[in-house]
C-alpha cells in the first residue's frame, strides 16, 4: 500500500512542481503591471488607456490562473486516486472477513476494525496531500535559492590598489578594445571599441537607439564587467580598484532624476561634506535658489519619494547641484536632456559650460544641438565606433553618421513645427 502511494506520488510530482514554478513566474508578471501601472496611473489616465492597461491586468491574471487550476487538478486526480486504492483495500480487508470462517473473530473486534481502517485510510491520504503541499511549495525556496547564489559586485574597496585620493587629477579616460555582453553566451554588445579622451575635453557620444551608448557609460561605472578589453583613467585601470573608490570619484547626471525621502539638505549633500554656504552657492548657480527660499523650511524643506513634490526640470537640477558639490573631473551626462524642458536644458549647459570648463564632460545625446559645441564627437553604431572626431569634421564628411542624425534631426524638427 506504501508502495503503490509513493509511486503515485512520485508520478504526481512530475507535473506538479513544474506547474508551480510556472504559476510563481506567471504571478510576478501580475505584479509587476499591477506596480506599473499604480506608479504610472497619471500618465494612463492623460492618455486615456485605463481600458487597454485593465485589459491587459485581465489577460495576464487568465495566464496566471491557467497553471493554478491544472495545479488544483493535478491535487484531486492524486486525491481521487489515493481514496479509490485505499477504500479497495479496505473493501478486500472487509470482504476476506466475512469469507473466514464464523467464530474466527469476534463480531467487536471487526468493528473496531473497520472502523480504524476508515480513519486510518482518511489520515493516509492526509499525510500524503500535506507531503505533497509542502514538496509544492518547496518551489518558493529554490526561487530564494537562486537569487541568493546571484554573483554579487566587485568588492567596494580593494585594499592593496586604493588610488590616490585626488584621483583622477586630469581627467583622461582611455578605453582599450573593450568588449561588453550582458550574459555568458549572448552576443557582444560593445565590439573592441578603442578610442582616449583627452582630459578637460567635452565629448559627445551619438548613436540610434540600441548602438550601445549606455552601456559604454555603464563601463565606465562598472554596472556591467567588461568581456575584453579595459577602460584607464589617468593610468590607473578601473577594473583593478573598488567599486566605491571608483563610482565616489565620477559624477553623473542621469536621463531620469533621482531623488530621495528627505530633506532639500540631504539630497544634494547626503553625506554631510559640505556647509549650507556652499549648498546654497550651489543652489544659485542652478538656479534653484528661489524654488528653495520660497519653501519655509529652506534646506529643510521636504522631498518625498522620487521627488515628486518638485517639477522633472528642478529634479535634474537637483542632479546637477549633486555634481557640482562633488566636482569630479570626471563627469557623464546620460540623455540628460531628453525629458526636460528647453528653457531647463539652456541652464543646465550653460552651468556646464561655466562650472566644467577644465573638466572632462561625456554627454549621451538625445538633442543633437547638445553636442554640437563638444570637442570631440563619438558616433556608435551596432556596439562599433564609427566615427571620433571633431563636430565640424564630421558633418563635411560624406556619409557620415553624425552628419545623417542632425539632418534627421531637423527634419524632424521642422515637420513637427509645420505641423
């Protein structure tokens, strides 16, 4: 009887678990639109696609209730099957009974027989629904278990190679044949780029959408390790030193702003470095010094989650304060334009151009107007550089990518204001 059940169970678990572990991806896919669209529910409503956002909520929670009802239909079959065998053995234990011999036992004794065969068969099959519920639910743990034995980061301080502590000095970025693929086995991203920024340049990185001009920047930070290659800055490899000493060192300027729960005070010096003076100095060359004295708390005043209290342009002002406190010589504009306003966008490369005249600015274009005054112009197509020179050189040049992404440009320009 033990037997035949840990047969069935086994054939039950064959299915089961991979139902499970189907129904547990299934579920994150709920959650996550169900997260987005909360987060995004202003946009949705602007756009007027709450219907499209709830049918598609709909859709996915039918995917996700498609493996949970075979998972429940899989339980009773071995339900079902268990009560069957055990009430057939049941059923042969009564029936050699009555087929003995009268006298053999007494009439008591098979009573209590039969009734502690009943409820034995019922715990039997208890145990075996609650052996499998828990081998079931076991799946929540290998999930733990993957995310656990996840590679962690290069360390954030390595002892033995710290550099010196007004590194970088210069400003001087040489990138050697670097090689970038996000997964082992999938092809290159970034394929043996090569190419020296010179300290205190201003460099332009272009491209169409998926070229790879991010993940160049996220080298440069170390979000992904490279494959091939390396990236030096003033002589010392990035790859060699902590994570900290590297990313404390560099200033960056993201696409989108990120602000902290907090205070004014605390998201531009949340390490305490700085004095209000020099906070407030700052504050003016952003030209944010009103917005916050407006506020009666001052520095004080409050920022809520993701900044949502203050405009998209005040938040990428913010960004540039940060930086500016900072004074990396070393700094990265990530498509820091793209999602602000014009008259935002002329203050932030105006403070640029006065507050990072002897530094080294790498902007990641959206506008081409943007990097039209860089030094240097990097045009990157399909994970290859193409083209690395002077803005001017470039658009003489004939069939040069940069010339043909400010022709769309303002192509595009001129058609949206014609219309």
């Amino acid at each position: 009887m033990v037997y035949l059940a840990i047969r069935l169970q086994r054939y039950y678990f064959a299915t089961a678990k991979e139902l499970m572990r189907i129904n547990g991806t299934t579920k994150s896919l709920v959650a996550n639109h169900l997260a987005e669209s909360v987060a995004g529910a202003l946009t949705i409503r602007a756009f007027e696609g709450e219907e499209r956002f709830f049918a598609k909520n709909l859709h996915l929670i039918d995917i996700n209730a498609s493996p949970f009802f075979h998972s429940f239909a899989a339980n009773e079959w071995l339900i079902q099957r268990l009560e069957t065998f055990c009430a057939a053995i049941l059923a042969s234990a009564a029936l050699c009974v009555v087929l003995l011999p009268p006298g053999t036992f007494s009439s008591g004794f098979i009573g209590m027989a039969l009734s502690y065969g009943l409820s034995l068969n019922m715990s039997f099959v208890m145990s075996i629904q609650n052996q499998c519920m828990v081998a079931n639910y076991i799946i929540s743990v290998e999930r733990l278990n993957q995310y656990m034995h996840i590679p962690s980061e290069a360390p954030e301080v390595v002892e033995d190679n710290r550099p010196p502590s007004d590194w970088p000095a210069v400003g001087k970025v040489d990138i050697c044949d670097l090689q970038i693929r996000y997964r082992p086995g999938t092809p290159l991203v970034l394929r043996g780029i090569s190419c020296t920024f010179e300290g205190g340049h201003k460099i332009g990185i272009v491209g169409r959408t998926g070229s790879g001009k991010t993940t160049l920047i996220g080298a440069l930070f170390r979000l992904v390790e490279p494959t091939g290659g390396k990236i030096i800055v003033d002589g010392i490899d990035i790859s060699k030193i902590g994570l900290h000493d590297l990313r404390s060192r560099l200033g960056i300027i993201p696409q989108d702003p990120t602000l902290f729960n907090g205070t004014v005070r605390y998201n531009l010096d949340p390490l305490s470095k700085h004095t209000d003076q020099e906070i407030w100095e700052v504050l003016g060359k952003c030209q944010l010094q009103e917005a916050v004295q407006e506020k009666e708390q001052g520095l004080d005043s409050l920022v809520v989650e993701d900044g949502s209290n203050w405009s998209m342009g005040q938040r990428q002002l913010f960004c540039l304060g940060r930086a500016l406190l900072r004074r990396s010589r070393v700094l990265v504009l990530d498509e820091a334009t793209a999602s602000i306003d014009n008259a935002t966008d002329l203050i932030l490369q105006k403070t640029l151009r006065t507050e990072f005249s002897d530094c080294t600015v790498i902007t990641v274009a959206h506008r081409i107007p943007t990097v039209m005054d860089c030094s240097m112009v990097l045009a990157i197509s399909d994970g290859k550089l193409v083209e690395y020179d002077e803005p001017r050189n470039l658009m003489k040049t004939e069939g040069s990518l940069f010339g043909q992404l400010v022709k769309e440009y303002w192509s595009h320009l001129h058609a949206a204001e014609s219309h």
